[in-house]
C-alpha cells in the first residue's frame, strides 16, 4: 500500500511541492511577524526567522524525503543525465545502442520460436502428463517408430495399470462433396476414448460415444477452419448431415480453432475409428497411433517399464519375436528434431548478446577512464561509491533500455523467418510479442545491464579520487587492463563456437543437397487421386490408368505415372516378406516398404536402374507376377551377386499370396524422407497388387514447360473422366525437397548469420581494445621511439599482443566447440562432417580477421612522431 501511496503521491508531485514551499513561507511569515511584534527591526526579524527555520533547500529535501519518493527521484535524475550522456556522445550511443539492439532482437526473436514450440501450452489439459506410444520392433530396420495394433490397444487399455486411459488413432483423409466442389481434406479416425484422453472437448455439439463407435455410426466432428471455410460459419452445423466418401455423416461437433493434433495441424475431419472384429483380435495389422494419459503420480519411467514388461508378455509368442515399447512424451514427439535446433539456435543467439555485451563492457571500461575527474570530482563533494556505482548502473541501464526497444523492432522481421522453423504439426502457428517474450527480452536487457555495465561502474567508482583529479582522462590501472583483455578472449572464444558449429552444420547442410536421391526432380508435379468410389479392383486400376493416359496427353507434358504414395512422404507402409527357400525364422527380421507404380512410373520419374529391366506392357496381372527391389534390399541378400530372377512371397505370410519374381534392381530412393537413410523397398505394379489395393493414387508429372502452368488443364483433363473427383496436395517435388531441408536450411542459415555477426563483433572488440591502448600509452610509444624504437619493433609488440589474444581464444573456443559439436549430433542427420577441416578453416578466418583488426592500430601506433607524442602529455 505504501508503494501504492508514494505512486500516487509521485503524480501529484508538483503540487505536493508547491504545497510544501507555501508552507515554508507561511511558517517563515509567520515567525518574522511574531518577532516583529516583540520589537525586533524588519531585516533582524527576517535574518532571525531564517535561520530558525534553517536552510530552506534541505529542509524541503528531507520533507521529500520523509514521504518516501527520494529514491525514486534520485533515479529520475540519474536517468535524465543517462538521456543527456547519450545525446552528448550521439556516435558513441548509437553504436552501443545498435550493437544491443542486434542482441538482444536475436536472443528475444529466437525465445519466441522456442516459447511457441516449447514453452506454449498444448491445446489439451495438463498435456504434460500425455504420452504418444510405439512399438520398440528393432529387429526391422524400415522406420524407428512403429505402429501399434487395435488388439495391442484394446489389451493395453485393459491390463495397464499405469494409465488413466488410452486412445488410438489413424491418419487418413475425407472427399467432401455436396456443399461446393469435391474436395480431399486431412481427416482422423480415432477412437471414443481420444476427447477424454486428450482432455478437450468440441466448442460446439458433442464429441462422439462408445457406442457409436463399436456400431460404425456414420457421424463426424469437424475443424473450426473447415466450419468457417465451408460452410461459412453456418450456426446450425450441428445436426446437419454432410458428404464424405460419398456417403451420409451427421456432424456432431465443431472443435474450437487452433485445437490440433499429430501429424499435422490441419486436420479437418474427426470419425470413429470403428475396428472391425476381426481386427480388434489381428496382433499383425499395425495401424493404430496410440496416445495415452499417465496416471497421477506415475513417472515416465514407470510407465515405461511396466508398459515394456506388458508388451513383452503380449506378444511373447508372436512369430516375428516378443517387442517392447517407447513412451515419447506427446510434446517432444510433436518438436521433433526442432526441439535440439531451436536451442542450440538460442543458446548461439544468447551467445551473440554476450559478445554484445563484452564489447560494450570494453567500451564502458575506456568511456570510464576518461570519467576519472568526473567521479573524483562528485566523490570528493561527498558521493558514496554506492550512489557512483548506482549511477553508472542507471546510465548503462539507459542505454539497455534503448536496445532492447530497438531489438523488438529488429526480432518482429525475423521471427516471420523463424515461423518456418515451427514443426508441421504446430503449424502454421504464429510468432507473436506477447508478454513471455517481452518479459524475457526485459530481462535479457536487465542482464546486459549487469553484463556490461556493472564491472566498468565497480572500476570507475573503486578509483581513489586524487588519483582521478591529478591523471584525469587517463586514469586506468593494470587491473583494468587485464580485465579488458580477459573479455576480448572471451568474447573470441565464443565466436570459435558459433563459427565451428555453424561450419559443421553448413556442411551436413550441403551433403544433404548433394544426396543422390535416386531420380530427377526437375520439372515434376504430383497430385493426389483418391479411389474409395471405385469399390472394384479392377476399376480402381483401370481409372488409374485411364487418369494417366488422359494427363499424358496435355501439351507440355513429357511423362505421366502413378504411385500409391508420393516419394519423402513420411508414410513407411511396410510388410514382411520371406525368400524362396528361406526357414520361417528369418521373417520377423526382413520388413520393406511397399510402393505400387505403373509402368511407366521409373522413366517418369528419371530413376536409374542398376540390373535388369523396368516393368513392361507384358507384366499383367494374369501373368508371373513381378517385383522390382532397390539396391539396400539387394544387398541385403544378394551381395555382390544379381538379383534377378529370385523370388519372394510378401504380404500376408499365413495365406497362399503372389510369389514375386524380382525382374529388376534400381538406385535407392529415400521413399519416406530426404533426411532419412534408404530402405528396402519392393515396388509392384499396380495391377499385379492384392486384391483389397489402395484407396488413393497420386500422379507424377513430368514437364517440359513450367509445373504449375499445366494444373488447370490437368484438373479438366481428371474432371473428364469423373467429374467429383478432387485433386489433392498439388505440388511439385522441388518443393516437397524443399519443405524437407527447411529445418536444416533455417538452421544452417540462422547460424551461420549468428556466426558472422559474433566474428564481426569479436573483430571490432579486438580493434577496439587495441586502438584505446595505443591512445592511453602515446606518450609512452614517443618516449620508446625516442629512445631508439623502429616503428616496425612498435607495430609487432601491438600487432602480436592482439593476436596473442586471438590464439588464447581460438584455443579455448575450439575445445569448446569440439564439446558443442558431440551435443548438436542429431541435427547432423548421420553425417560427419569434418571437424579438423571445419576447424582448421575456422581459425584460418579468425586469425585473418584478427590480423587485419590489429594492423589498424598497429600501424598507427608505429607512424606517431616521437615530438608530437611528448608534447602531448
């Protein structure tokens, strides 16, 4: 309350004041009247009344100061003189303030991107305590997180004793029609258990019950986008029956906006996921996505293990081997790999700040030495070394406060680069300055402030004052000295580090841009076709093929083809599979990816074959099946050996199914990623497939013209064949590829820039301390030239003393960096790049850098006449 008091005193201030000062004079009027009236002449009367009362000045500085405001006035003027100091020095100011300003936009720039990936709360309640759960099959070498099965869920759901509850879920997608044209939107089958387990419920309707979905009930919650998009908001949504796949869902529910869920964000549709029968009890049909709720007081790490154990007892006789299972907690599986670069990229931005803020430290430190008379000066008329320091401490924070204001300004651009940076699932999420950021960017100038501004106002204020008064501008002791260049090491050492780490992430940067990936993506457009109208096989194949033909024959275009899934789609749908003659042992150990092609797809797409042929208009479907492998799958089991002719049953190994005759081997093809490590892949005709097939295709494109110039006739040329039907996820592969290496770009990018900008700092610090050091010792160098000193003999000793310093931080900062390198591993994707070259290049730069930073003032050291140097003192 007394704060709260002397507030609203302070807005009445001036008032106060004159109430104070009237007071004053009523008191002083009234005593020289009453002295007048006991005979004391007018001029003694009013000489006697003023010194009763005493001096006026501080008595109305002591009234003050019994309200309370002293101190806050004290530091209203120690600010308005921080305001005049950096007027005063305007070049000086601008220079500190920019310097901060590059600091502290990239520390509170970056803090946005890692409070709105890992500090936001997720859109579910206590989402701490949710898990995502995977089946730990490492056996099989196709992808590290694998599915789990409905049986597996049900069982888990049953027997675990570690979770509140668990829900399954499956990413697939929905054709809307019948409101507008046919449209594909992303969509989730998941189980009755999903609202509860995820804690949220739809912002209108109702989620949908158990009952509706054990029965199949066709009802549907829809996305808030999709709602506004659609159908315009419309307020009676709930109820209202809508097409999808063609057949009747009655929406039941709208979820509130910015609710999202894994993969992606932009998930429209909700149904229940409804497991036939026979697959609640099929422990081989992994297809569920399994989240859970841990249990109040459970950990992690025992639900892990009691998970592990449950699991292992489950599948203890499944043919393919007992498995165990990984809890991730949900937000580090929706940050991903993000969540290593977005610190790392911190840390290099906090980094930045810090080489900031020793530069400025230095700066203060010389602007302190040339303030010696200044401070001896208000400590000989009574300064504590408190109220020095409290002042100097006000100035720097002045100055922080300034930066920091022009650091917001600079991180608003920036941070519109580093919403590419967010993961898909969180996407397209919005960096904003709300008050976390700005919180942390007020404290990340309070700490620049102690950084830079507290060990130059220990130094000034701890000068004696006869030491101030008589050496003036130049007083500065050896202590000082040391400290200054202590920080140039420092500040050197740690622009080794962003150098380093930025030089090995360039490098894994560009080997993933130099990665074969197995064909030409130049000139080539894909889409998505959904099939589920043609319930038929054979129809399924003959649209597909129908499709292709069609699109082939648009000016333009070069090739057409179809696959089941587009390449680097982060889907590994995988089966095992058992060679001729092979002992039923060997099949828990050999999984490879499935992908369905027509013919033409390989010469489509450019791939390059290795041995043997590409499929043929003979390969039919009442012929010998037929199977091409890629290389990681023919090494496997072949060796050096060819391939060809080999064959394999795949599929459902329990029934009679296709022994495929492998009739070729071609390059490797990185199916579910370009960042992840080839697999074996089969690839199929589309027409030699199992009968239940695929419900989807997509097209490749190949052009002669630009991509995108050719959607329009592509979309008439499939609305030909079937008017309903959509064209999903258009984009070009150049674009797929990018959209992959985005992380890694940003990454390298925003590094590097950090790396730069922390050399050019270390750089300027270096010139700086140099440049103070041959101003402070002229009169010296005068002395030393007169005395015989060649002006070569001057520029070594200041030319090595900066590169002296220079090596103790390129040594130290190398060690560092050999550390940051081993915790940065997972953003290097299984590269290893060279450290000794990256290394060696690095210290080549910094000490060219470093030379020329020095030669400056060296070289203007060494040219000073000997006279004017003398008579300068």
């Amino acid at each position: 309350m007394s704060f709260l008091r002397t507030l609203g005193w302070l807005t009445r201030r001036s008032a106060k004041n004159a109430e104070l000062r009237d007071e004053l004079r009523f008191h002083l009027e009234q005593d020289e009247d009453d002295l007048r009236e006991h005979g004391a002449p007018g001029d003694e009367a009013r000489r006697t009344a003023r010194r009763g009362l005493g001096n006026l000045a501080r008595v109305e500085e002591d009234t003050r100061a019994a309200w309370g405001w002293g101190g806050l006035e004290q530091f209203g003027r120690d600010v308005k003189y921080g305001l005049r100091q950096i007027r005063r020095h305007g070049a000086l100011s601008a220079i500190a303030i920019a310097t901060l300003a590059l600091g502290i936009g990239g520390v509170a720039a970056m803090f946005s991107a890692v409070e709105t990936v890992l500090l936001r709360p997720l859109p579910y309640a206590d989402a701490d305590r949710l898990v995502m759960i995977w089946l730990d099959m490492a056996k099989t070498d196709v992808t590290t997180k694998h599915n789990a099965t409905p049986a597996e869920w049900l069982e888990w759901r049953r027997r675990n004793t570690v979770f509140s509850d668990l829900a399954t879920s499956q990413p697939t997608d929905g054709v809307l029609s019948g409101d507008g044209g046919p449209e594909q939107v992303p969509a989730r089958k998941v189980s009755w258990t999903f609202w509860s387990v995820l804690g949220t419920s739809p912002m209108i309707g109702r989620a949908f019950t158990e009952a509706e979905d054990l029965e199949n009930v066709r009802v549907a919650v829809i996305s808030h986008g999709l709602w506004q998009r659609r159908f315009g908001g419309s307020p009676d949504i709930v109820g209202r029956t809508i097409a999808i796949n063609d057949e009747p869902y009655q929406v039941i529910g709208v979820m509130p906006p910015g609710f999202y869920f894994l993969p992606a964000r932009d998930i429209d549709l909700w149904m229940p996921a409804s497991f036939p029968p026979w697959m609640r009890t099929n422990f081989s049909w992994h297809n569920a996505q399994v989240v859970a709720r841990l249990a109040p007081g459970v950990t992690l790490e025992q639900a892990q293990q009691s998970m592990s154990a449950l699991s292992l007892e489950l599948t203890a006789k499944d043919e393919r081997g007992p498995h165990s299972v990984t809890i991730v907690p949900l937000r580090d599986e929706i940050a991903g790999r993000t969540r290593t670069a977005l610190i790392l990229l911190l840390c290099a931005s906090a980094a930045v700040l810090l080489i900031a803020c020793v530069n400025l430290a230095n700066l203060l430190l010389s602007r302190g030495a040339t303030r010696g008379q200044e401070v001896a000066v208000r400590t000989a008329l009574g300064a504590s070394r408190a109220r020095l320091v409290a002042q100097l401490l006000t100035e720097s924070l002045v100055l922080a406060a300034c930066g920091t204001l022009a650091g917001l300004l600079l991180a608003l651009p920036v941070m519109r680069f580093l919403e590419r940076l967010i993961p898909e699932a969180m996407s397209p999420a919005r960096l904003a300055l709300n008050w976390r950021v700005l919180a942390f960017a007020a404290c990340a100038g309070g700490a620049a402030v102690l950084a830079f501004g507290l060990a130059p106002a220990l130094g000034a204020s701890r000068r004696p004052p006869q030491l101030g008064l008589r050496d003036g501008r130049r007083a500065i002791g050896p202590r000082s000295h040391w400290l200054r260049y202590s920080l140039i090491v420092v500040e050197t050492a740690l622009a080794v580090v962003l150098l380093t780490c930025g030089g090995l992430l360039l490098q894994t940067f560009q080997h993933l841009r130099q990665t074969d990936i197995g064909f030409q993506s130049e000139r080539l457009l894909t889409f998505e076709t959904p099939l589920f109208r043609y319930k038929d096989f054979d129809r399924r194949v003959a649209f597909v093929e129908a499709e292709v033909e069609k699109v082939r024959t648009i000016p333009g275009v070069v090739g057409a083809a179809a696959i089941n899934l587009i390449p680097f789609t982060n889907f590994a749908s995988a089966t095992f599979y058992q060679l001729e003659g092979q002992p039923q042992h060997s099949v828990p150990t050999q999984v490879a990816l499935v992908r369905n092609v027509t013919r033409d797809y390989f010469t489509t797409v450019g791939a390059r074959m290795v041995e043997g042929r590409f499929f043929e208009t003979t390969d039919r479907r009442a012929s010998m099946p037929v199977a091409i492998i890629n290389e990681p799958m023919a090494r496997r089991h072949f060796g050096d050996q060819s391939a060809l002719g080999h064959r394999f049953k795949f599929g459902e190994l329990g029934d009679e199914g296709y022994l495929y005759t492998i009739v070729g081997v071609v390059r490797q093809i990185p199916e579910t990623g370009v960042l992840d490590d080839a697999k074996p892949v089969v690839y199929r005709v589309f027409e030699q497939c199992d009968q239940i097939g695929d419900t989807k295709a997509a097209l490749v494109v190949r052009t002669a013209v630009e991509p995108a110039s050719i959607v329009p006739a592509v979309r008439q040329a499939i609305w030909s064949l079937d008017s309903n039907q959509p064209l999903a996820r258009i984009q070009t592969m150049e674009d797929i590829i990018e959209r992959q290496l985005s992380t890694p770009s940003q990454s390298s990018a925003l590094l590097g820039a950090f790396a730069v900008l922390a050399l050019l700092l270390a750089s300027l610090g270096i010139y700086g301390v140099l440049s103070h050091a041959v101003a402070q010792r002229t009169n010296e160098i005068g002395v030393r030239m007169a005395l015989g000193a060649t002006s070569g003999r001057i520029l070594l000793f200041f030319g090595s003393r900066g590169l002296m310093l220079t090596l103790a931080g390129l040594s130290i900062g190398l060690g560092l960096a050999a550390i940051a390198a081993r915790w940065m591993t997972t953003l290097l994707y299984g590269f290893g790049p060279d450290y000794a070259a990256t290394a060696g290049v690095v210290s080549a730069v910094l000490v060219t850098v470093a030379a020329l930073a020095c030669l400056v003032p060296a070289r203007r050291a060494a040219h000073i006449n000997p006279v004017a140097a003398l008579r300068s003192d």
